[in-house]
C-alpha cells in the first residue's frame, strides 16, 4: 500500500464512526467499523467492540475479519477492548479480546483499543502479545500521569474529542508528539478541523506542523 494515503496537508481525524467530511479533501476520516455493521467509507479499521460483544470470535466471525483484514483500504484492528462499565464481565471481556489479538497478531495489524478503568488489565493483555508492535488507546482523557505510563508501555494515544483545553495543554506537554493522535468519535457539534485549531493555539505548533506530525504518526502506526 502506498505511504501517500497520509497526506500532510489533511485534517486526520484518527477515530470515528461516520463519514462525514468525504467531499472535503482536506480531511481523512478512518472509520471504527464493529464486525455485522456496513457503514460508508473509505479508510477503516474493523473489530468487536466490547459493548456489543458476548463470546470470543467464532469461526465464522474470524472468516469474516480475514477478508476484511485483506482489503487495502483496512488500515488495522478495531476498536476492540476493556470496559469496566459496561458489557460482560471483565474475565469474559479479556478472552474476547484476547480472541482479537491473535488474529491481529497473525496478520501483524495495528490494533485500536476501547478502554474504561480497566488499565491494568489491559497491559497485562499487551505482555502476552509482544508481536504485535502497535497498539493505540482511543479517547484518551485521563490524567498525564496514566499517559507517561502507557506510553513507557508502549501505547500510543488518541486523545477525546470533549477533554477541556487544559487537559489538551497537559497532555501535549506530558506526552511525545509522535505517540499522540486527534479524534472526534463522531461526536455531535465537534469537528476534526476544530480541535486542530485548538491544540494549535495551545500548543504554538502551526496547522501544518501539527498536520504533518499527525500524519507522520499514522504511517508509522499503521506501517505504511
């Protein structure tokens, strides 16, 4: 696949569940897609979503993600994980996503993780899979704290699209540019366009410095 699908003059919107900007060449939207859904799209990433998901992947259901998986225009795995508060328990939720990972593991695909206090148990998941190399916890907003830690865990974070700005200031000073990246989980009212603006003015990066950063960290994450 060619490194170019990342371009440093777009808007990367990391995360999200609705294409929503695809006249907009400017902006490029990757789209979370839960495993049964069909949604428009162009760049995606394809998983079960720990909400809407009661047993390990089927046979039938690791059939499907390998066909999607083989697509170009599927970047990696996703979102999949850990919620404390909603969905099974947490020892039925571990084996389901630990059902996703060794599928990620044998394809060698960046994965995107849904985490809710459940922090622990996710880096205790990641030690048993040291084969995958990427690894990104989406709508981050906790504290710098947590960040420097899963960052010396090897995370990447995609910070939420609804944190208050001096949680962006935080953050931005907390955690190093490459391992960040900006979303908006199709929330209502919130575009991607906006918050680079704000982590802009923030930050004193240009628009397209922090462009070409974002964009940079994707290729890398997604080893294109």
């Amino acid at each position: 696949m060619s490194r170019e699908i990342f371009s440093y003059h777009q808007f990367l919107d990391f995360h999200t569940h609705k294409l929503r900007h695809a006249d907009r060449e400017d902006v490029m939207e990757i789209v979370s897609i839960h495993l049964g859904q069909e949604k428009t799209r162009h760049y995606y990433t394809i998983g079960l979503h720990p909400w809407w998901t009661e047993q390990k992947v089927t046979p039938d259901e690791r059939t499907q993600l390998n066909s999607y998986l083989s697509d170009p225009n599927c970047l990696g795995m996703g979102e999949m994980g850990l919620d404390n508060l909603k969905g099974p328990t947490m020892e039925v939720q571990m084996d389901i996503l630990r059902s996703q990972l060794q599928i990620a593991q044998e394809l060698g695909k960046s994965v995107i993780i849904h985490c809710v206090r459940a922090f622990d148990q996710l880096i205790q998941i990641k030690k048993e899979f040291p084969k995958i190399d990427n690894w990104c916890v989406h709508g981050y907003g906790r504290h710098a704290v947590l960040a420097r830690q899963l960052i010396n865990q090897g995370f990447y974070l995609s910070l939420m699209p609804s944190a208050p700005l001096e949680k962006y200031e935080d953050l931005f000073s907390a955690i190093p540019h490459d391992r960040i990246f900006l979303e908006t989980d199709s929330m209502p009212n919130v575009s991607i366009e906006e918050i680079y603006l704000r982590v802009s003015k923030l930050t004193g990066l240009t628009l397209p410095e922090l462009c070409k950063q974002m964009n940079n960290n994707a290729r890398e994450f997604f080893n294109l």
